[in-house]
C-alpha cells in the first residue's frame, strides 16, 4: 500500500501555520509528511524560511505522522551535528523521523562564505558526511580528516535502529551514484519518460528493492485559471534545471530569472489542473513507475482547500 505524504513548505509559509496544515492534513487521511530545510526562501514573494529541526520535533510531538527532512550536510550543516539532531528525534519518536540528503544548494550554503564547490567535489564531501554520520550512530568514536574534519566525535544519545538515510537525486547520473550508497531514493516528479530514467538509474547502480519516494509539486484550485495563477506567483522561480537552481545565490537571482517565464512553461515542471481525476491519473503514473511514497506539494497559497479536496477524492482512489 502506498503513502501519500503532505509536503510542507518552509519557503510559503511561517512554522505555526505549516503546524497547523500537517496536523489538518493528518485528519484528512495524508499518512507522512516531508519538509524543505532551506536558509532562505527561493524568492521574496515566497516570504518565509523557518528552522526544519525545530519545527519536525513540535510536528512529530503533535501528529502520528512520520517526517522526512531534505538536508544538505557537510557546508552549512556539520554533519555531526546532523547526526545528534536526527538521533534526539528518533530516540523520541522511533522510527519516524528520515532524512533524505543532497549535495545542496548555493542559495543556502553561501551564508558560510567558504565558497561553493563544484558539483564532483560536492558529491564527494556528500559520501563522507554520510559515512560519518552511520558511523555515529553505530557509536563509533569519529575522526575524519577530509573534505569534512571530525575529532574525536561520539554520540551518546543515538535512536535504536539506524535512520533512514535517503539519497536526493534529480539526474540519472546522480541516481545511480545514489544507488550505491543509500538507504532509498528521493526525486522529484516530471513526465514518465524522464522519471523512468532516474528510476532505472537508481536500480542500475544498486538501488534494486530499496525505497523510492517521490516529492510531486502540483497546483491545485477550484478552477484551472486560479490553479495557474497561483502556481506563477509562488513557483515560476523553481522550473529551471537543476544545474541552474543549485548555483544562484540570492532571491532576487531567482526572481530575476522567473521573469522570463510565461504560464505556460509551467506545464511539465507542475502539474496545474482543478481536476481531482487527472490529479489521480498523474498520480497512478507515478506509482506504477515503482514508487513507495508520494509527497504532494500544492505550490500555490490555498493549502485548505488542497488538504479537504485531496483528502476526500484523491488520497483514497490511490489507496484502495
């Protein structure tokens, strides 16, 4: 059976609301939940930028839901750090708290002014937070002199069975790296033709019978011109390629980019319809390529409207 996950939005909106939808969209039938951990909002119209660890422990204390957390170690983060935060929840909450772990962007990264790697050395710096972080919470004593430098680290308050530690990939190259390394796998969606190649990518470098989780960015509305305008408004900034969204910088980089988007080029990237079928249909699609979970992210402001309608119609014509 699978699970549909709620996505929530730290770059839309402030901790307590994004509290109050997770617990609204629990009541509403959506069985896991996954969060962005970014520094900054993509873009200023976007508005908001709330603390991922703070918010999953108030979450997770005050749903059933398990939450997953896409992080990226190793620059903003120490990856020790993340290790002790990620076994305090798990040691509280057992087994419902993940993450998934990416190579990150500079949007976010660049606040530590070390620079921003390139792409292979960024992978590399990856493998060994990773490493490391197992390591901990194997109870091993740490020291690591690499791309990250650890000394003598140890974790005494560490959960009872290792976490999930999920690799995020949006290429086929990345994917099938990933597969070597990770306990699942964590893309984002697009057409069939495209996905299925991460998928098999993934599968291809190691990935065979280990978890796919699929983050799905849509817009919803009670009728197709309101659903595009309001994915214009929040999103027009995230359609680029990934090469283009890892090495911006700033906002305004990003909105100075989405400018030159028209509505229309949403179509691909989102998927923008009032229509709760072709929602389904584009969602069975999804799982039939062999995906595990399901986050579905409204990118639009009407977050309300998406959890009732998705809860009543969509959610069970997936899961029956």
């Amino acid at each position: 059976m699978p699970l549909i996950g709620f996505h929530a939005s730290h770059e839309q909106f402030s901790p307590s609301e994004l509290l109050r939808l997770s617990q609204k969209a629990e009541g509403a039938g959506f069985q896991a939940a996954l969060n962005s951990d970014h520094f900054h909002p993509w873009t200023e119209a976007q508005g908001q930028s709330g603390f991922a660890w703070a918010f999953m422990g108030a979450a997770l204390a005050t749903t059933r839901l398990s939450f997953g957390s896409v992080t990226a170690p190793g620059q903003r983060y120490h990856p020790a750090i993340v290790a002790q935060a990620l076994g305090t929840l798990n040691e509280m909450f057992p087994g419902r708290a993940w993450m998934a772990l990416g190579s990150g962007q500079y949007l976010n990264e660049a606040i530590t002014g070390t620079g921003w790697p390139a792409k292979d050395l960024r992978n590399a710096r990856l493998k060994e937070c990773v490493d490391i972080m197992r390591a901990l919470f194997r109870g091993e004593t740490v020291t690591h002199r690499g791309l990250v430098t650890v000394e003598e680290a140890r974790l005494y308050t560490r959960p009872r069975d290792m976490p999930l530690l999920v690799g995020a990939a949006v290429t086929p190259k990345t994917a099938e790296w990933v597969g070597s390394w990770a306990d699942g796998l964590i893309t984002t969606a697009r057409p069939p033709e495209e996905l299925r190649k991460v998928v098999d990518a993934f599968r291809k470098g190691g990935g065979e019978g280990k978890p796919m989780f699929l983050k799905v960015q849509l817009s919803y509305s009670k009728d197709d011109e309101l659903a595009r305008e309001g994915a214009y408004n929040q999103w027009a900034s995230n359609i680029f390629s990934n090469s283009v969204l890892t090495d911006l910088r700033t906002p305004a980089q990003f909105a100075e980019a989405a400018s030159v988007v028209q509505p229309h080029d949403l179509d691909g990237p989102l998927r923008v319809s009032s229509s709760l079928q072709q929602h389904v249909d584009w969602l069975g699609e999804d799982l039939r390529l062999g995906f595990d979970r399901l986050y579905l992210h409204n990118v639009n402001r009407d977050q309300d409207a998406f959890i009732d309608a998705f809860g009543a119609k969509v959610i069970p014509a997936l899961t029956r």
